[in-house]
C-alpha cells in the first residue's frame, strides 16, 4: 500500500508553519486594533440604511473554542481527503482517457489549470449556497461567528458530493497532479483573504482579485449580503454573473440561525441530520424533493384556508 505521506509536496510541508505564524500575527494585529478607540460592534449598523460612506472595520479577533471548532474540521477534512484520494484518482483517470481535448497538455497549463479551477469553482461555491444539500457540506464553514484566518480552516467532510463539478477539467486533458496543484494554490490563495485584519486593498486590485473585504461580505449574515461573492481567486465572475455586493455595513458574521456548536461533527453533520428530519416529516414527495434539493430554508406553503362564502 503506498504511503500517502509520500503525496505530501513542499508547499504542504510549509503551510503548517505558515499557517501557525500568519495566525500569531493576526491575532496580536487584531488585539492592537481593538485597543484603539473603535466603537464597539453593536453600535454599528448591521444593516443597509441608504447611507452609502462605509461602516468602520470593527475586528472581533480570535476566541478559543471557535478556533478549536476550526482546527477540529481541518484534521477532519485532511483524514477525509487522504481516505477517498484512491476514488478521487481512479474517477479522473476514467474521465481522463475520455478526454475531448488536450488542453491541459499544452505550455502553461497551470496557468490555465488554475482560471479553469477558479471558475468551476464559482458554480460548485454559488450552487453551495442555492442548493440545500451542497449548503449541507457547506454549512460548517460559515458557522463561525468569528472572521479570522482560522475560518479558512473549516474545511468540509463531505466534499465528495460535488466532485462532479471539476470533472470538465479531466475531460480538457488537465492530469491529476494538475489538477491537485492548481486546487492547492486556490485554496492557499484564499486562506489569507479570511481576516480583519486587512481592510481594503488598492480599487485596482479589488477590481479583480478576490480580497479580504469581498470575503468579509460573503460571510455576512447581513441581509443585503446572503450569497454574494462566491469567487475564489477571481472577483470577476461575481461582477460578470451579478452576484457581487461591496461591503459597506459592518458585517455579522455566522447563519441567519446560527448552530451555536463548536462540536466538529455537528458542524460537519448537523445539516444532513436536519434534511432528513423534514424529508420524513411529510408524505408529499415533491415536497420531500425540495426538502433536498431547493434552496436552504425552503418551506412548504402554508395551507391556505378556503373563502368563506357570505
């Protein structure tokens, strides 16, 4: 049996020590900031009252069990992904020699490799949040009410269901290693852009490039931020399939009903345990379908009572 340590490359081998450091800075660059005069949260308008001039940045920093809740999903999701890589190779090389093209062969395929990720992984984080299934594996990394570098970290475990979603890169000829290396340095690329602790960046780079303040409002449970901002490292494709919103209010971070768990596996499993509940809570099947498949927090329509004839 071959060693998966062996899979292990030197930017992995780095990202521990990276991840430690960048965390320290964080937390003591946030703790500085706090010392300032800045209002506190609650005094910031958490929603869209017309006035357009941007609330002030309001850190709320790190708190000890919502980083363990974090650091507890990424040792889950690490066995996870060591566990299915076996199926995960032998699905891309079965979609690999049905290739239709051979642009993954060319010069500069990881260049490439990596717009193509990027994109498919607009739709894999947009229909995350539209379909409640994928909103399941999901939901885990948005249950943190804190916004810190660590958030990054809550990676899910059951990420399995929407594999499919990069299929297309295996039939344009993309290898395996490719593949992997350009899902690694987007997701490095977007550890960094989960803090407070950097507020905008240059119009030009915010332009195009997703930044922190663009993830802060994807985060948001703000109203006028729910499903906004779904890019990885490119802001583009949220301002080509209109789904961008800038951030302006103070952002709450978490759920529109939060979990108020740092328990790893009921972060990881609580959403499934909760469409099965209502799937079998009635007998109507198209109801039972969109109990799954519908957006989060699809209901039925409350029967209406008949007019009553005078």
């Amino acid at each position: 049996m071959a060693n998966p340590l062996r899979k292990i490359d030197l930017i992995d081998k780095l990202t521990l020590p990276a991840f430690t450091a960048t965390m320290v800075w964080e937390h003591r660059s946030l703790r500085r900031r706090q010392l300032r005069d800045l209002p506190a949260v609650d005094a910031v308008a958490p929603i869209d009252d017309g006035d357009p001039s941007p609330d002030p940045l309001v850190p709320l920093g790190y708190e000890k069990n919502d980083t363990a809740g974090s650091l507890g999903l990424l040792v889950g999701s690490i066995i996870v992904g060591f566990a299915l890589d076996g199926l995960y190779r032998r699905v891309h090389g079965f979609m690999f020699r049905h290739r239709v093209s051979n642009i993954g062969s060319h010069r500069g395929s990881i260049l490439s490799a990596m717009i193509v990720w990027d994109f498919l992984y607009y739709w894999n984080h947009r229909w995350m949040h539209e379909v409640r299934l994928f909103w399941a594996d999901h939901v885990a990394h948005h249950s943190g009410r804190r916004y810190n570098l660590s958030t990054a970290l809550r990676q899910t475990w059951t990420g399995v269901l929407t594999t499919w979603v990069y299929w297309p890169m295996s039939l344009l000829g993309y290898r395996y290693s490719t593949f992997l290396k350009a899902r690694q340095l987007n997701l490095l690329y977007q550890y960094w852009i989960h803090t407070e602790a950097i507020d905008r960046l240059p119009a030009a780079i915010e332009k195009i490039f997703n930044t922190p303040s663009h993830h802060r409002v994807h985060h948001g449970a703000n109203k006028q931020y729910i499903d906004k901002n779904y890019g990885g490292i490119l802001i583009i494709w949220d301002r080509l399939f209109k789904t961008f919103e800038p951030e302006i209010r103070q952002v709450q971070y978490g759920l529109t009903k939060n979990i108020r768990t740092n328990n790893p596996f009921k972060m990881a499993f609580g959403e499934f345990a909760n469409i099965a509940r209502d799937v079998v809570s009635t007998d109507n099947l198209n109801d039972r379908l969109r109990y799954v498949f519908a957006g989060p927090g699809w209901e039925p329509e409350a029967v209406r009572p008949e007019p009553a004839f005078s």
